[in-house]
C-alpha cells in the first residue's frame, strides 16, 4: 500500500496518525484489543484504509504511553496487565489532576460547577444499583470538568494519557472497592464547595490529590493488605 507519498510530518499524514491512534487506542481501552493482543501494522493499515507509516507513528505513540509493547521477533503487543503499573499510574493521577484542578479552580465558570454537580448527583443516583464501569467513567468525566481550565495543556495532555493508561489496566478501581464509591462522592462535594469559596489553591489541590489517594489506599488495603506501598516513589 504505497498510495501515500507524503512525509510523516505533514499535516494529512499528522492527522492520520492521529485517527489511527484514536482508533487503536479506543480498541486497547475498550479491551477488544485485550492484554497481549498482536497488532500487525499492514491488518491495522488496512483496516483504517491507510498506509503502515501512520499507524507506527500510532502505535509508537501508544508505546511511549505504555499501553503497547514491543517484543523481538514479534512486533507490537497490547501491554500485559501490570499491578505494579496500575499502582503507580494512580498515584501519579494523583498528583497530576489535582496540579490541574488547582489551575482550573479560579477559571471555572458557575455552567462548570453546576455540570460538575449534575454529574456527581448521577453518580449517587447509580449507588443504588451500583455499576462500576459507568461510576468510573462519571468520575472521570466529574473531573475532566474540574480540570478543564487549566491552561496548561501539557499537563492536561499527561491526565489525559494516565486516564488512557487507567483504563487498560484495570475496567475500574471501584470494582475491587464498591464501598469506596459513597465516600467519593461526598469528597467530590467537598472539593466543588472549596472552588466555590475560593479557597487557596494549595487547599485545592491537597483535597483533590487526597480524594485520589483514598482511592488507591483503598485498592491497596482490599488487594495487598500485606504491602506498603509510598506514592512519593513514583
């Protein structure tokens, strides 16, 4: 398939590296790519209708996210489950999202917050009948609304790809800890009233963080009772 001539760095072949890479990395997340998965690059090309040279540019980009790895005399693989690796990706979650909740908090307009709070009272409608993939993805989007001022685009670019990486490891935290569920929400109330007020951005961003580290504490007590696990390591 050599219809394409142009270079990797112009912008038709930029945009289909992209399309590519949306589309592979949907598959990953949604897990119809599942841990181990080959990706042949010429089956890939030819299923978006496109030469290999954008979809290595994808997949090289999904490696250095860590969501595929590449083995000799093999190629390119969906990235096996590491517990370690979840571990470590939700503490610097962490501290990511809630650097850019704090660069958000003072840009957020009253749509925001009310968006943010319609999103949270979805997610106590659902505890009744708990769900833990749909919780998980409320929660993600609760806090995309609370980061999405940040003007910082290459820290929303990492929240972004930890996310990503996320959702490859493991379907949902909440799975393993449904009763973290309630607690979340209310901390989720609990950081919307300090943007509210306009508290320091330094009380901000420790809540924020806070409310990811009990998340993963609590993973961590339900999983590894026995372990100690120190975010700072990351």
């Amino acid at each position: 398939m050599a219809r394409e001539t142009m270079t990797a760095a112009s912008p038709t072949a930029q945009s289909k590296s992209q399309r590519a890479y949306r589309w592979i990395k949907e598959r990953i997340v949604g897990h119809e790519f599942s841990p181990g998965y080959r990706l042949v690059l010429g089956t890939l090309a030819g299923e978006l209708d496109m030469s290999v040279v954008p979809v290595r540019e994808a997949i090289r980009q999904l490696e250095a996210e860590g969501l595929v790895t590449f083995e000799r005399n093999v190629g390119a693989r969906v990235s096996m489950v590491d517990d370690s690796a979840y571990r470590y990706s939700m503490a610097a979650l962490g501290i990511l999202e809630a650097t850019a909740t704090a660069l958000s908090a003072r840009h957020l307009t009253a749509g925001d917050i009310r968006r943010a709070r319609s999103v949270n009272d979805r997610m106590i409608e659902t505890l009744d009948h708990f769900d833990p993939r749909s919780f998980t993805a409320l929660n993600q989007e609760f806090h995309s609304i609370l980061s999405s001022r940040c003007a910082n685009p290459r820290v929303l670019e990492l929240v972004g790809a930890e996310w990503g990486r996320l959702g490859h490891l493991r379907d949902s935290t909440f799975s393993f800890v449904p009763g973290r569920a309630q607690e979340s929400v209310r901390e989720h109330e609990q950081i919307l009233a300090l943007i509210e007020q306009g508290a320091p951005l330094g009380e901000i961003e420790h809540a924020a963080r806070r409310h990811r580290s009990a998340t993963l504490d609590a993973y961590l007590a339900h999983e590894h009772p026995d372990e100690a696990f120190d975010p700072a390591g990351i």
